[in-house]
C-alpha cells in the first residue's frame, strides 16, 4: 500500500488544495469515510459536512465543504465540492446572523421549487454552525 | 486642400477618441485581470469534473439504462447551439468570430438536413444572427454575469438547457465560446455539452484511468450519474462564460490598445498637415506684401 494519497478539493470558484496527505475523511452523504492510499475506486456524493486532512495521525487541516461529489482512486481522491471554506475563515457570529433569514426565506417561499432552495440553504447554514460549534479533535 | 479650421476640428475630435479608446484600455485591464483570474481559478473544478465523468462515461459504456445525458438520445436531429458573445461591441474580431463559427456549424448542420436551434447568450451575438437566422433563435440572454459572474448565474442558463433536454426539444447541445489564451490571442472553441464527450485531456494532465475501471458507487450508480450530469452542464457553460469573459476583455483591450495607437498617428499626421497649411497662408502673405511693396 501506497503511504500517501493525492488529495484534490476543488471549488467551481478555485482549487483549495492539492497535495499528497496521509488520510482524509470525507462526509459522504452516507457517512463520513476515510480514504488512505489504495483505495478501492468509488464515486459518492458528499453531503453538507467537514473534510479532514490527517497527517502523521492528527488533523493538519479541516475544510467545510456544503456538499459535492467526491472520486476516488487508488492514487487520487478528488473532491467536487459545491462550495469550500477553510474552517478558519468561518466566522461563526456571520453564520449565525444568516439563519433567521434563511428561516423567513423558508416560510416565504412561494412555490416548491422556490422551497426546495430555501431548504438547502438553510441546512448548509445549520451544518456549518454545526461544524463550528464541534469539537476539534 | 482642408482649411486650418477644418485642420483644426479634425485634430480635437481625434484627440477625444484617444482619450476615450485610452480611458476603454485602461478599464478593459483592470476587467481583463479580475477576469482572467477568475477563469482561471475555474478551470481546475471544470476540468476534474470532466476527468471524473469522462471515467464514468467509460465504465458505463455500453451499458444499458445509461442515462441520455451521458449516452444522448441515440438521435442527432436536433441540434441546440449556444452562442456565448459579449453583450457589447468595442472588442475587436471578438464577437464577429465567435458568429462566424456558428455560422459556419449551423450551414454545415443545415446542409445535412438537421434541425438548428440557437440559443443567444449575450446582445451582439442575437444581434449578428438575427438577420439571417432569426426564425432559429429561440432564446436571448443579456446581462448575464453583470456585475460579476457567479455560478448562480449561470445556474439559471444550465436549468433552461436541462429542462429543454428533458422535455424532448433536442439531442446535441454544443457550446461556442472564446476560450481565454491571452490579452492576444483567444480560441473559437466549440464544446459538445449533450451527449457528454470528454475533451482531448491537455499535456500534463493526470491520465483518465483505463476503460473498465470499475467504481463502487455510494449512493446508487444512477442517482449520482442524475445529479452529477446537469450539474456537469452548468459547470460546463460556467467555465465557457468566465473564459469568454476573459476573453472579452483582452479582445477590448488589445483592440482598444491599437485604436490609441492609431489615433496618435492620426494626430501626428493631421498636426503636420495643420503646420504646412499654416506656413503656406503665412508664405502667401508674405509674398503678397513683398509684391505689394515692390509695385509701387
């Protein structure tokens, strides 16, 4: 087994990172797996969630991510997500200050499809408080 | 010969184009960096993107249930041009060359028999197109991207193209644009959208892993290929539109760039004109006090 694996996080605004790492555990939207060198080839989609960076067994790095696709290959793990942020340029007061409009927007909303994005919006917000308000590890 | 009045006129009425072409340069610059940077930050996602479904494309080859979008409708009568040009003029061969492809694509289409759809995205294209293929334009986008382009934006492009594709109204989709090489040069490029048909992967690029590879998919196979496709679209027409974008500035820039410059010329040449014009009134009325004063 290969001891590294190239990882790629990618936004459609701008590339995030891109280097070899030891281990990252991505959110997949059926639960959180980690990838080391050698993986077995999988496509997943990646729900609203944190992406860590391990290196030596601890942390080095932690991205949030508000959803995407993520690839993997014995080489490679490339992460589409839909939107990144480093996890210290959350600033947590802002997000919280969003949700109560996100709120109105829900319960403002007109039609389903105008719901649906309300919906998602919001969840991400609600997600990345969460990711703010967690333990680090 | 012109009068030094007229001389006269020529030279200020050249002198504020300089000043407005120069004044157009220096803000297609600071557009053209902010642009540029922004394209080229794109091109990473759009890229990945490509590779990733370019090996799930080969996987599902073959296959039956593949999704149309991946596989297309297994027809190519219809086809749907998206024409991507700037909403203004003022930048060179930039949209001219963007509507001379189509053009091109859509005889060539036209002459073996199939159906041609154009949807406009930017005023100059609809413009160009109008006169000779108004009956095919089935849709005009301006102002997209104003101030600055995001991807949601864009999303309401890529929502309009899936929904047609959904409902039946076409089985090829391509994409023109300018792609963004330099303030110099720009590249006509068309890109198929519908069915997916992976680019030429550049020098450099990590390899497509080979055919047969197979993926285990987390959830089913077919919900990612659902979502993942359309979402491959708007990232598709995202890129094209930062790079035309892009484009659009250096074409302004560099045209503008050599309208200042000839319009220096101008001055310089009108100038020498106004001076001889000027000696010879001076000359002439010279020699005809001299030859007043000799006569008496």
């Amino acid at each position: 087994m290969s001891d590294t694996i190239e990882f790629e996080l990618v936004s459609p605004e701008r590339l995030l990172v891109s280097e070899a790492v030891e281990m990252v555990v991505v959110p997949g939207s059926e639960g959180d797996f980690g990838v080391l060198g050698g993986h077995a080839p999988t496509v997943s989609s990646v729900r609203a969630g944190v992406i860590a960076v391990y290196e030596h067994g601890a942390v080095t790095a932690r991205f949030f991510v508000a959803g995407g696709f993520a690839e993997v290959t014995p080489e490679r793990c490339t992460v589409l997500a839909d939107d990144a942020v480093p996890m210290g340029e959350i600033d947590r007061a802002a997000v919280e200050g969003t949700l109560p409009d996100l709120r109105d927007d829900v319960a403002a909303a007109r039609d389903e499809v105008e719901k649906d994005a309300a919906e998602k919006a919001l969840a991400i917000a609600e997600a990345k408080l969460a990711a703010v308000n967690a333990p680090v590890y | 010969m012109p009068s030094l009045k007229d001389l006269k006129i020529r030279i200020s009425s050249v002198t504020s184009t300089r000043k407005i072409t120069s004044a157009m340069k220096m803000v297609a610059a600071a557009k053209l960096r902010r642009a540029q940077e922004q394209a080229e930050a794109a091109r990473p996602y759009a890229e990945r993107m490509e590779q990733v479904l370019g090996a799930l494309a080969v996987a599902a080859e073959g296959r039956p249930g593949a999704p149309a979008m991946l596989a297309g409708t297994g027809r190519d009568d219809v086809h749907l041009l998206v024409v991507a040009t700037a909403d203004r003029g003022l930048c060179g061969g930039f949209n001219s060359s963007i509507v001379r492809a189509a053009r091109a694509r859509i005889r060539s289409l036209v002459e073996a028999g199939k159906t041609v759809k154009i949807l406009c995205v930017g005023r100059k294209g609809r413009d160009q197109l109008r006169r000779e293929y108004g009956k095919r334009i089935i849709d005009t986008m301006t102002d997209i991207g104003k101030p600055s382009l995001t991807y949601a934006h864009v999303e309401s492009v890529a929502d309009k193209v899936t929904r047609m594709f959904e409902s039946g109204e076409f089985d090829v989709c391509t994409v023109i644009y300018n792609r963004f090489k330099s303030a110099m040069t720009q590249i006509v490029t068309q890109q198929q959208l519908i069915p997916f048909a992976a680019q030429e992967a550049e020098a450099g690029e990590p390899a497509v892993p080979a055919a047969g590879t197979l993926y285990e998919y987390e959830p089913e196979e077919s919900e990612i290929l659902d979502a993942l496709l359309p979402k491959n679209i708007c990232v598709q027409l995202f890129r094209a539109l930062l790079e035309n974008a892009a484009s659009e500035q250096g074409a302004r820039m560099t045209a503008m760039d050599s309208a200042t410059r000839n319009a220096g010329d101008m001055i310089d040449n009108l100038s020498i004109q106004y001076n001889r014009a000027r000696q010879a009134a001076i000359t002439k009325e010279l020699i005809e006090i001299i030859s007043g004063a000799e006569a008496l």
